[in-house]
C-alpha cells in the first residue's frame, strides 16, 4: 500500500532536518498509537500482509491524516494535506552473492519528501527524501506475545536470511520479480567503508490473539504494531508511532546497539527520482519506479485494470479559510474490504462458493507509505 501526505506551507524556511514536520511532537505518537490501536487490532487469525492490508485502510489513513496533522488553527491555516494508496505486489528482491531463494527487502517501505517551492508552485532546489524499509512479523506464540522480542518468531527458513540480509546489509543484486532472470540493478552496495548497525531496516511485528490471552488492551501491544533494530533478540518495544514520529522528525531512536535513525536521507532531484545513481539511492528510486509502473494488485483492489487505482486522492484538505479538514470519498476502493465477485464450482449436483474466495489472502506484497510535504516560500 501507499499512502501519499502533501502538506503546504506559506511560511519560507529550510527544508533541511526537521524544518518540515516542526510542529510533530511527543502528542502525535500517543494520537498514531492509539489510531493503530484501534484499527489494527484484531481477533482475526490473519498473517502479516494480510494484518497490514487490514491496517491501511481509508479509516486508519483518515486518522493518520488527523494525527499527523498540525493542531494550532494557525498552522492548519497555512496548510494542505493528500493521501494516496498503493502496493507493490511480489517485488523487489535480494540475490547475495547470486544466490536462490531471493531475499525479500522488507514488508513495508516509508517515504518522506519534502519539497520548497515558489508561490506559483514552481520547485526550488531538490527534494529533501527520506526512506525505510521494515520487515513484518505477526506473533503467534503466547511466550513470545508476551516478552516480543526480534524476529519475532523462530529463525529460520526466510526469516533467516531476513534478519541476516537487515542487520549486515551485504552487497546484493536486485530483482524485480522471483522469476527475473536478469537483475534491475546488480551490486548494490549499502554498507561501502561503515561499520556497524545500519539504518536502512527494521522490524516491525504485531500479535495474532484471537481469543485474547493477552488482555484488554493487549499488553506490552500498546500500538498493537510494535518496531524494533535489526538486532537479534532485541526487545519490540517501540510504538509504531514513535517509529513513524522519529523517521518524520529525522531522529535517532535508542537502542540495545545504541542510537540509531530510522531510514536515511537518499537523492532525489525530482519525483520520481531517476533510476540512477548507486547505493540507497538507486535502491529507493528503483522502488518508486516499480510503484508508479505497476497496477494495484486485483485481490486487494478489484478487478480494475487502471494503472494505479490505488494511487486516487483519497483525502484533503485544510480549508485555507478555517483550517477544518474535510474527507472526499473520491478513490476507487471495494464496497467491503478485500470484496471481489463472489466464485461458484460446480460438483456435478449443486454449485457451492470456493472457501478461498469467501475469505481470500491478500498474497505477498509490500505497502509503501510516502509522506509528501510542500513547502510555499
């Protein structure tokens, strides 16, 4: 999924550092926190993608708009706020040392870009951007909901070679697709002469509790998705708030390993970004270009062919005159979520409705939350 934020602002300052999110404070991570609480909780037995796909829906980004929101009628005044959605399907992927099976980057990338311009809208400069990618997790081990702690679940398999591929950051190739043959760009290389933890990747994780052994609310869930380093057995104690409040804020969160930023500054002369360049550069514009080129996944959204239906203006905006914030129900969503037209097999006496179609998987795919912001000189 993507969620696209653009917010203007009349008031001629720096885009550099925090300059943009200035009035984001201690209060928006507990209005976040809450927001996904209420509609990230869940009794349902659903797996990561299939929990965030539920997570990102127009209520939850309605909230989101409202947490992140300026709050003095001054500031609200001044400013104006979109959001979009979309999602990457089954891409991209990481081959160290060409190796099979590929490596998942993550489950969820974040964007921030930041651009100044003239009062005729015309940029001035480059955009400041910011990225992070996070792996997902859903825990379903009452031990484990408990006391959660990095990867969240047992280390094997693919999460594995997950945790291995965001806590080292070793070259890789990256693919667009599990079957490409050729890679979209060989050799990235994130890590150069830097030594230690990196900042590109994290974890994120929520519970699975159906019958709700771990209370009301779920507790130590108190975001119900829950961040942590790429650290091995580090705790999942950072809200989704706070991970979100710090990545906007440009500031280092503590950790067991020490301060750490979450996600990196990469360039970005226009948007989207060209597929140039190397490094976290070249990772974050190939994965803005494979969200601007392929269609919204037809078992999240439909069966629309347009391209990006995911990518309609869903909401907006502060009224310039009384700051107030209006919801346009102008996207291109299900009735009900993940709806599809129902699918019917014949046995030979009755016709019966396929199980799967009655409650179909969202699949894999990767949501991407880009938060736009417009600065007016």
């Amino acid at each position: 999924m993507l969620a696209f934020l653009r917010l203007r602002n009349d008031a001629g300052r720096s885009i550099q550092g925090n300059g943009m999110h200035s009035w984001v404070d201690g209060s928006t991570i507990g209005r976040i926190d809450r927001a996904t609480l209420r509609h990230g909780g869940m009794s349902s037995n659903l797996g990561e993608l299939e929990q965030l796909a539920a997570l990102f829906q127009p209520p939850y980004l309605r909230d989101l708009y409202q947490a992140l929101a300026p709050r003095s009628r001054s500031e609200a005044q001044r400013r104006s706020l979109n959001i979009k959605l979309g999602w990457i399907d089954k891409m991209p992927l990481a081959a160290i040392g060409g190796a099979r099976p590929r490596v998942e980057l993550g489950d969820l990338a974040i964007f921030s870009i930041d651009q100044l311009v003239a009062p005729d809208g015309k940029p001035i400069g480059s955009p400041h951007a910011r990225a992070v990618l996070a792996q997902a997790k859903v825990v379903r081990n009452l031990g484990r909901m408990r006391a959660p702690v990095v990867p969240g679940v047992r280390e094997v398999g693919p999460t594995k070679r997950e945790l291995a591929l965001l806590a080292g950051w070793p070259q890789f190739d990256l693919y667009e697709w599990s079957g490409s043959h050729a890679p979209l760009v060989p050799g990235i290389d994130l890590r150069g002469a830097t030594t230690g933890l990196l900042p590109y990747g994290w974890y994120i994780a929520a519970p699975c509790d159906p019958h709700k052994r771990l209370g009301n609310p779920p507790f130590p869930w108190t975001s119900w998705w829950m961040a942590a380093p790429p650290v091995r057995s580090h705790p999942l104690d950072i809200t989704f708030g706070r991970f979100l409040t710090e990545f906007l804020r440009e500031k280092p969160i503590t950790t067991n390993a020490g301060p750490l930023s979450v996600g990196a500054q990469f360039a970005c002369p226009s948007y989207p970004p060209p597929r140039i360049g190397s490094g976290w550069d070249r990772l974050c514009a190939e994965l803005l270009a494979l969200v601007e080129a392929n269609p919204a996944p037809q078992h999240i959204f439909g069966q629309s062919k347009t391209r990006l239906t995911s990518l309609t203006p869903i909401l907006s905006n502060f009224l310039p005159g009384g700051g107030e914030m209006h919801f346009h129900a102008r996207y291109a969503w299900p009735k009900k979520p993940f709806w599809r037209p129902p699918i019917f097999d014949w046995n030979g006496y009755e016709w019966s409705r396929r199980r799967d179609d009655i409650e179909p998987q969202t699949g894999d795919g990767m949501p991407v939350l880009i938060i736009h912001n417009t600065l007016v000189e």
